[in-house]
C-alpha cells in the first residue's frame, strides 16, 4: 500500500518570482492569479524564499512615514525586529520574501505534507526535484482532495491492500464497511497483532478519517517474541505511522 504522492495533487504551472521582482510586481501577480502566496527562485529555479499576503501586508503596515502601528504590530516588530524593518523598506521579492523556504518533494506523501505544514504553519508548499529546482507548487486544498475520495474506493483498498495482500487472509473473514470516510472493521483474526497491522494501516490510508474497531484476535500474542520477521517488521513499521 502507498500513500498519493504530492506529484499527484501538486499544481505544475507555478506562479513565482525573482529576487528583484518589484514589490508592486508581486501584489499584481498575486492579484491577477487570485493566489495567496508564491516561491521566490533564484537563477537555476531553485527556492530561496516564500512571499505570502502577510509579508505584504506587513510591509504596508510598517512602511516608513505612515502613522504608528497598532499594539499588536509593535509587538511583533520587538519579536522580529530586524526581519520586519527590512520589510518595511522592501522594494523586492527578495527583500520581502520569508526564508529558509519550507518545501517537499514530488514523491513525498500527502500525509508527510500535510504534517509539515501544521508543524511550520504554512499555508502552501513549494515541490522541488533531487536538485532542488522548484517544479511544482501544494496548498492545503490540494492535500483535503484525499478526503474526497469514495468510500467504495476506500473499501476496496482496504480489503485488497490490508487485508489480503498484508495479511492474507480472505476478505470475507472482515467486515469492511465505510460511512464518510470513517471505516469498520468487524470481525476475527487470527493474532493480536494482525488486528493492530489492520487498524494501523487502514488509519493511514489516504481518505480515512477515522476507524472504529471491532476486531477480535483468537490469538493473544502481544507477550510472544515473533518468529517471523516480516511479519514484526511490519507490525513495528505501521504501528510507528508513515
């Protein structure tokens, strides 16, 4: 079983700018293509840098010569000082953009994207290839397009992937049945363990939103050193998550 790959939600055709793109350059390009943010790259397409609305907004905020920002503001300018007054005179990209760049790969998961922009809080993420060259571009409603998925779909995997291809046991053994993303599993097995592969890897397929267990083991061998290695070596790989 794999998870989709950014490759497969990402948007290839990339707005981005340059280090000495204007300042009014990039509100209009943000503007003309009704995006929230864009990667900055350099010469070779690599990322230096992410321009969001609120490195712009800051920049209008705390621009020279306008009235004295709010608390809330002068707050954030003692936290950053030096980064939020080069923003305040920036004319470039570069000078605006928020750096090191956060990214991912094209063959990273979508569970991996997604749980480096909530650790990051970022809204977008730039998608570069082994050289580090931008070549695409993932925002978070590009990575809730898995929740979309049917959950005839869903079962059907689970019941090939999970259950026979893993487990091999026949599919009948289970009762699969998912509701909105959220999945059953009823019924027995034969170990322990094979119940907690099956609500592991079913947790992380792409889609689920939630399991409700109702396994049953005939088997208790949570005590039991496995004689299988691939077998516990499974077990140990899903039960650590992706």
């Amino acid at each position: 079983m794999k998870h989709n790959k950014i490759g497969s939600v990402m948007t290839d055709d990339v707005v981005r700018a340059e280090y000495g793109t204007p300042f009014k350059e990039v509100a209009r390009m943000l503007a003309d293509h009704r995006i929230s943010g864009l990667p900055v790259v350099d010469e070779d397409e690599h990322v230096i840098g992410v321009i969001s609305e609120t490195d712009l907004m800051t920049r209008q905020v705390l621009a020279p010569g306008e009235r004295e920002p709010g608390r809330h503001f002068r707050a954030l300018l003692t936290m950053t000082a030096r980064r939020q007054a080069v923003k305040a005179k920036a004319r470039t990209a570069g000078q605006l953009m928020s750096e090191p760049p956060v990214t991912v790969h094209a063959d990273d998961t979508i569970v991996e994207a997604a749980r480096t922009m909530a650790e990051r809080q970022v809204e977008r993420l730039p998608v570069i290839d082994e050289e580090d060259r931008l070549v695409g571009i993932v925002t978070r409603r590009d990575l809730l397009q898995v929740f979309l998925r049917p959950d005839a779909e869903i079962r059907e995997e689970i019941i090939h992937e999970v259950l026979v291809n893993t487990l091999g046991v026949a599919p009948r053994s289970v009762a699969v049945s998912v509701t909105e993303g959220v999945v059953t599993l009823e019924g027995s097995l034969e170990r322990r363990s094979d119940t907690e592969i099956a609500v592991s890897m079913t947790r992380q397929i792409d889609g689920v939103v939630d399991v409700v267990d109702k396994l049953t083991h005939r088997l208790d061998d949570s005590h039991m050193r496995l004689d299988n290695g691939t077998r516990q070596g499974v077990l140990d790989e899903w039960l650590r998550g992706p």
